[in-house]
C-alpha cells in the first residue's frame, strides 16, 4: 500500500532520529532485566588477600530497544571506580542478551565494602514500578576481608533468570546459589534498587520509588489454580521462590539478597534483581518431581532419580544446575534424568550442597515455554572414625582409634558418659546430641590416633562403668562434622575397695551416727603383701582436713557405724564427706595402695512457703543418684516415718515441694513437719551391690504465715483553712488519722497491730519513720503536739506471723498560709504599734528576710533573724528613719510539706509615723 508522507513531517522526523543518534547511548538503555555482580578473592591464584576479580552479569532486553552497553563501571566502595570493555555477549533467549564484564580490582585493606553497578534506565512499561523507564537500575554486593575469618568469595547464582511465568498458574525460581568457602546462605527479599543520588559518578543505593511486590491487592489477583489469597515467598534456606498469583500480562520486576554468614557473622551480600515476564496463553506448567534431600558419607557415592511430566504432553527439557557440576554428572534419558556424584573427603561440609533441577517444555511457535525448578539438597558428613577401641591401665583409661581417613580434618572430638549407653547415631546424624548424657572431655588433632582420660581433677571412679564416643570435626570455614563411633564401654579394674553407702543412721546435734559401707577389692590382690588394711578418713563437708577414724586388717570387714558426731542441722554445716585408704605391707612397712573415691553424706534442707515446705539435698558420691527415684518421708502425728512420694534428681542434689497432696492432707500453718530422704543409687555395674539406699539426716521445719495482710485504707481530718484564718489558734496542733482494714476474702485477717508513719515533707526523696504502734482493735490515731499540721502519714498492718503489708495510701495535711504586712507603724516608744511586724494570724512562717529602701531605692534596712520581722523604724546601724514611706521587700519560707511552695515573696510599703 502507498502511503505519502508531507515533506514537512519527513524532514521532522529526520531530525528527530538525528537527535536520538546523538545522545549519549547510556540514556537509550531502556533495556536491562536481570543481573548480578559475583565477587571472587584471588588470595589462592594470586596470592593477594586484597586483589578481588568482579563478574557483572547483564540480560538485557533487545525486543524493545536496541540500545547495547559495550563497556561498563563499577564502583568499589573506596572513591574508586573502573570502567572496562564488555567480555562476551550471547543470546540465550528470543528476546535476551546475557552479557559479561569482568573487573580486577586491589583494596586497600581489610574492612567491609559495597561495590556497585548501575545503569541510567530500566526496562520499560514495568508493570510494579511506577514510571521505570525513568529510574535507574542498581546492582550491588558487599564482601568482608578479614584476616580473621579467611578469604572471601560471594556465592555463584547458577540458574539464569530468563524463565517466563503464566497467567493462573504457579511461577518459581530458584537461583541455584553455591558457595564455595561453604558459608550459610540465606535468602530475603529486598526492593529493587536504584541510584539514588542523580550523580552517575557518585552511586547510593536506594529502593526504586512506586514499588509494589506481586502480590499487592491493587492487582487484582488471587491464587492459580482454585483461588485464595496472593502470596509471594521465597525460603530463606533454599532460595526457592514462589508466586502463587500471576494473573495481568505484562513484565515484573523483583529483588533479593543472598546473604553470607560465617560462624554466625553475616560477612557478605549479594543481590539480584529480575525480571519476571508474564504472558497469557493455553500452555500448561511442566511438572517436575525430585529425590528428599539427602546425605552422603564422603568417599561414597551418591544417586538421585528425577522425573518430569507435562500436561499437555509437550517435548521436555531436563537441566541441572549446581557447583558440583561437574565433577557430578546429570544424565537424561527422555523425561527422567539420574544425578550422581562421587564424593571425597574435601567435600565435608556442615551445609549442604544444592542442586537445582529445572524442567521446560516446547509447546510450539505460538505458546510461550514455561518451566519447573526444584531444589534438592545433599549433605555430605565425614566418615566415622574406624576400630575404636579403649583399655583401662591403672587409674586410666586409653583410648585408641586407626588414623583418621580425611586428612582434611582438623580435630577429634572425645566424649564421654558414665554408665551404659544405648546409643546409635540416626542416619545423617554428625556429632554427639546432648541427649545421649555424654560430656565432651577433649579433642586432639585429627592425625592422632591415641587418647589418655586421667577423669581430670576428681579421677576416675572404681566401680563405675565409662563410655566413650569420638567422632572428627573439619576445619573453618566449610565446617562439618563426622558421624560418631558407636560406645565403647569399660570400667577400671577392681583392685581397690568401693564405698558403696554413706546412710545416717541417728539425728542429733552431738550423737548421731553414719553407717559407711563398702565393698573389698575384687581382683589383682594376688600383687599386694598381706596384711592388707582399710583406713577410714572424715572430713567436714568442702573441707579436706581429714581425720582417721576406723582401721582393720580384716578385708572381710567392710563397715563402720561413726557415733558421737553432729548430724543435725541444728549444729551447723551436717555434710560428712568419707575417705577410704586400702593399704599393703611389702617388706613390713605399710604402704597405701590407693584411695577409694570420696563420698559424702546426704545433705538435706528445708524452708517453708505458705502452705508449702521445699526440700533440698545435696550429695557427692562416686555412684550415679540421677537413673532412679529418690524416696521423701515425712513424721507423722504418731512419731512414725511414712514414705509421701519420690522424685527424679541428678548427679549431686535432688529438689521436691510438698504441697499436701498425701492423703489429701493439706499442710498447716504453725505445726512442726520433719523429713529425712533416701537416695536410689547406683553403680550400673552387676559385680557390685544395687540399689544403694543412702538416708539424709532428719530435718524439721515449722509451716510459718509468709502472706501479709492487705494494707487499710487510711484517712485523715481535713484542715479548713477559711475558718482557721478567721479565727487561728497557736501551737500545738493535732492530726487525726482513721483507717479501715481491708475485709477483702483474698486478704489474711489475722492482724495482730498496725503502724503509723510519717514524714514531715511530701517528697519522694524523704523517708517515713514509724511513730506508733496500735492494737488491731484500734483503726485511729491522733498525732499531736504539733508545730505545724504539715506532715504525710501511711499504715500498715502486722500480722501474727510479722508479715507486715504493703503500706496503705499515703495521706497528707498542709498548713494554712496567710501572710499580710500593716501599712504604718509608730515607733515612738509609747509601748502601741512600736514594731513594724506581720498580722497576728500569719502563723506558720519559718523564716523572713526583709529588705526597706527609700523612695528613691536607697537600701535603708536589711534583716533576716527574726520571723516576726519586729522593725523599729531604724537602719543597719541602729539609727532612726525619717518619717515618712518607705519600700519594702518581704522573702518568706513558710513550714510546709511541700518545698516547691515554701518561698513567697512580698512587696508593699509602709509609712513610718512616729
């Protein structure tokens, strides 16, 4: 079809494309839609801790603009700033470029920096940022170079944005984020950046303006397939992100940050900002299906199965995405694709690897292809250490294993418990869980084979069964551990006796009595030179200044009763603590062959509560007291011990709370409640005694009232200060103070006397001070022989217990000001109206300084020692005053309970007459 054109609008049009070939080709780049900055540290390669190489990574749109960007500048955060021609630039799509410009670039220390990217324009008619063509598109990363925490590299963003999502159907991403120093990733979204300074050689990052995330209501939509509110997430741990809610056609923006953590400090950031381009049309989602994350032990290999499937039955593309391809391998075979990887030793680490599996199908020219990504992530845990094996030598016990299989290790962890185990690490299971009860004793480093367990300062305890588990942690900053070796158990071997019970037998201040118990040596006495002796050694509690107190040459003699000692709480600290020492006699000297572990009585305290007594008992002993019940008996009314229940406790103290639950018997105020407690004790070992039951000494407690009653509410006379100006009266005053007990259900009405206190100033700072103590048949007190009625008052009440309550409201009382100067006096001596003075009814003045001046302001008079100001007409020096009127000023400070009112001043004159 011809179609003329006037040769008016053709020469226009000229000049405009001649105008748009002369502008600066940055203001045409209307184009970007995705990118990334990835920061690499050339410490390995290079050497240089400081040198980092910088990948910028742009897609850029050339379906609605052919703007293109040769070169481009980066800014480091420094002042500095390079700009540098484009590496390489490839389609990867219909309508995309993927292009990318590598910077090197050498900080001058360490510290933490921005560096940054941005570009004049973003891609145009965005559909959740308002006017985007016009506001500028900023890519940052932040990295942290600290010697103190090794070098640092951001994390690689695998997967491509360049995915198309649907109108009503589900969109995902995932960037398939690796990091190869094996930090913490975690993923949030931010707003879409910009440049926020105007100056394109001076770049601050800010969000764009007229932003709104996908799932703003203003759009309108709600969730594909069937409805229900808009979201938008993304998992913070892998990346994946989700939109349940496309539903305008049209091209979206979002942004996030991978952040980088390292032994739980945040060392680095980067973020990506995408385009999402929605399109209507009939093409259903591929649908992909992965393995469950998983582990595997390092030098194993590890497989995973993927399928794919297409609703509409279209042709489908299988990818994988991760840093560990290669060296493993993702073959596809239709629409199933077999992952696997051998892994070695360097592949421990305490996060776990991802891999990124994306599905695309090919529907055809007219449909545009949609995608599923799936993440799956593989852990990879060291090995378990190999023939772990220990021996007891002595008082030792060593520990042997082969030498470690990753020599990538940096330390093995020794752990240990006393008393049998059970347990099996879970599959993927590192480390030990505390809830195994084994405690860490020590670690070596990771090419030693061979351990010592001395017990530490408190040794090992004969009799006792040890159990060990090891297992290898591997060095900052990719971590990780191994799993543990299964327990290995074994005890000390029983040449030495065993103190088994520790029992008090009596109460009493000065004649109780312990029964200690043990048991002989079991094997290796065909070594020792008879006579073979026990000797018995006591000791106060947390004291070693032992004394001996039983010997024998009989081996068969395995008990003493201590009499005559203390073991009531009554006479102090009732804690004995027993030493046994077993003896030899080769060449007919004694010589001590070892000493049992120590072990103490059982400490038992009591205080009471309301209605409630606490119980409280303490023990260090060389069997475990924390498998089974301990047994709480309490006196009964015919001077009988019953058992009332049993709790847990642990390896050295046990708590309980008798509320008066036996027998539904509730416990009574002002009765006398005595306790003693047995242990449940016991070695796990079959060759000695079990259970070993240990009693606490008796203690005995008085269920005493600790609830105060309810503070009263108080009241005092009021003070009419109209009618007492009218007619005043002198000191001494009164106060008269009434109150109410509170009658409430909740509050204790034993009160047995109330207290009255005051404090002559209404301050927070000022202190009240009892002054009276009433019967509680007495609710009124009056306060007199007062200077003054100032003064604040509050009561409480005692009751029969002395629980004194809280205080009631606090009331206060203030004296009635009047203050009034006469405007002639006389001061001629005739005994009438001699001294200029104030109105009789001005009471309750503490001081006055007053000040005369002439009529010309002349100072004629200044006193301030008498507060009745008692003026006789004369000057300083004692001379008389003209007659005539004089000026004057009167500073007053009356007696007051409230300081802030106490100064007024006065001004007036007075005529002097004489």
């Amino acid at each position: 079809m011809h179609v003329h054109i006037p040769f008016k609008s053709f020469f226009l049009f000229c000049v405009f494309c001649v105008l748009l070939l002369g502008l600066n080709q940055k203001a045409q780049a209307t184009h970007i839609r995705a990118g990334e900055i990835i920061a690499k540290s050339m410490a390995d390669s290079l050497g240089d801790p400081f040198l980092y190489r910088f990948k910028l990574i742009t897609f850029t749109d050339f379906a609605l603009t052919n703007a293109d960007n040769p070169t481009a500048t980066m800014f480091f955060g420094t002042g500095d700033k390079q700009t540098v021609d484009r590496h390489e630039r490839r389609q990867v799509r219909s309508d995309t470029y993927r292009s990318v410009y590598y910077f090197f670039y050498r900080f001058p220390g360490p510290g933490s920096y921005t560096v940054t990217y941005t570009e004049v324009n973003r891609a145009i008619r965005v559909m959740n940022i308002g006017n985007s063509e016009n506001q500028s598109e900023l890519l940052r990363t932040t990295i942290t170079i600290d010697p103190f925490i090794g070098q640092n590299t951001s994390p690689e963003l695998k997967v491509p944005p360049l995915d198309y999502a649907s109108c009503n159907q589900p969109f995902v991403h995932n960037p398939g984020a690796y990091d190869r120093d094996g930090d913490k990733l975690i993923f949030k979204f931010v707003p879409p950046q910009r440049n926020t300074s105007g100056d394109q050689n001076n770049p601050v990052a800010g969000p764009v303006a007229d932003y709104r995330v996908l799932n703003d209501p203003s759009f309108g939509c709600s969730a594909a397939p069937n409805g229900g509110p808009s979201t938008l997430t993304i998992d913070p741990n892998t990346g994946q992100i989700t939109w349940n809610s496309p539903c305008q056609q049209g091209d979206y923006n979002v942004a996030f940050v991978v952040e980088e953590y390292r032994n739980g400090r945040k060392i680095g950031e980067t973020l990506r900002d995408m385009q999402i381009r929605v399109r209507c049309g009939q093409n259903k989602r591929p649908i992909l299906q992965v393995p469950r994350d998983t582990c595997v032990i390092a030098g194993s290999s590890v497989t995973g199965i993927v399928r794919a499937s297409d609703p509409d039955n279209n042709p489908l593309t299988l990818e994988a995405f991760s840093g560990i391809l290669p060296p493993a391998t993702f073959r596809v075979n239709g629409n199933t694709g077999t992952f696997n990887w051998n892994t070695v030793c360097g592949d421990v680490q305490a996060e776990p690897y991802q891999v990124v599996f994306k599905v695309t199908d090919n529907p055809g020219p007219n449909e545009l292809p949609l995608t599923d990504l799936q993440p799956w992530n593989i852990r990879v845990i060291g090995p378990a250490p190999e023939n772990f094996e220990v021996t007891p030598i002595g008082r030792n016990i060593t520990l042997n294993w082969d030498s470690y299989t990753c020599q990538n290790a940096s330390k093995i962890y020794i752990y240990r418990r006393e008393g049998n185990s059970n347990f099996v690490p879970g599959p993927c299971e590192t480390g030990v869980p505390e809830s195994a009860g084994f405690t860490k004793i020590g670690e070596v480093n990771a090419n030693v084979t061979t351990y010592t367990d001395n017990g530490g300062a408190t040794g090992l305890k004969r009799g006792v069964t040890y159990c060990y588990v090891i297992y290898a942690v591997f060095p900052s900053p990719k971590g990780g551990e191994s799993i543990a070796t299964l327990p290995v158990c074994t005890m000390l071997e029983n040449n030495m006796p065993v103190l088994t019970h520790v029992t008090v037998q009596t109460t009493d201040p000065t004649n109780g009595s312990i029964l200690v118990k043990w048991v002989k040596p079991i094997e290796g006495l065909q070594n020792l030179v008879r006579p073979l002796q026990y000797r018995l050694l006591r000791a106060a509690g947390g004291s070693d200044n032992f004394t001996e107190v039983f010997r024998t040459n009989n081996i068969d003699e395995t008990s003493f009763l201590d009499t005559n000692i203390s073991t009531s709480a009554g006479a102090g600290d009732v804690k004995w603590i027993y030493k046994l020492e077993f003896y030899h006699n080769p060449g007919g000297t004694s010589e001590m062959v070892d000493t049992a572990v120590t072990a103490t009585s059982v400490q038992l305290k009591a205080t009471t509560q309301t209605s409630t007594v606490s119980l409280a008992w303490t023990y260090t002993v060389p069997w475990d007291n924390s498998k089974r019940p301990h047994y709480i008996y309490r006196k009964m009314a015919n001077g009988a011990y019953e058992l009332i229940d049993s709790t847990s406790a642990t390896t050295t103290r046990g708590e309980y709370v008798d509320r008066g639950t036996f027998k539904n018997t509730p416990l009574k105020q002002g009765v006398q409640y005595c306790y003693y407690v047995t242990t449940n004790g016991t070695y796990n070992n079959p060759r000695l005694p079990d259970p070993l039951l240990n009693n606490s000494q008796e203690f005995c407690v008085t269920l005493r009232d600790t609830i105060p009653p309810c503070p009263p509410v108080l009241s005092i006379d009021p003070l009419d200060c109209d009618a007492f100006v009218k007619n005043p009266t002198t000191p001494p005053y009164q106060n008269v103070l009434t109150w109410v007990p509170n009658t409430s259900p909740e509050c204790a009405q034993d009160i047995k006397y109330y207290t009255v206190y005051f404090r002559s100033q209404d301050t927070e700072e000022a202190q009240f001070d009892s002054i009276n103590f009433t019967p509680n048949n007495i609710t009124t007190f009056t306060h007199s022989n007062l200077q003054s009625f100032a003064g604040c008052y509050m009561v409480t009440a005692t009751d029969s217990a002395g629980n004194e309550s809280k205080p009631s409201n606090i009331v206060c009382k203030e004296n009635c000001f009047f203050f009034q100067l006469p405007n002639i006096f006389t001061p001629n001596n005739d005994g009438k109206n001699d001294t200029f003075q104030p109105d009789p009814r001005s009471l309750f003045i503490r001081s006055i300084k007053f000040t005369a001046f002439s009529r010309w302001g002349e100072k004629v008079y200044e006193g301030a020692d008498d507060p009745r100001i008692n003026w006789q007409g004369v000057n300083n020096a004692g001379k008389k005053l003209a007659d005539g009127v004089y000026y004057y000023l009167a500073e007053v400070e009356f007696i007051t309970s409230n300081p802030q009112n106490a100064k007024k001043t006065y001004k007036g004159w007075v005529e002097i007459v004489r």
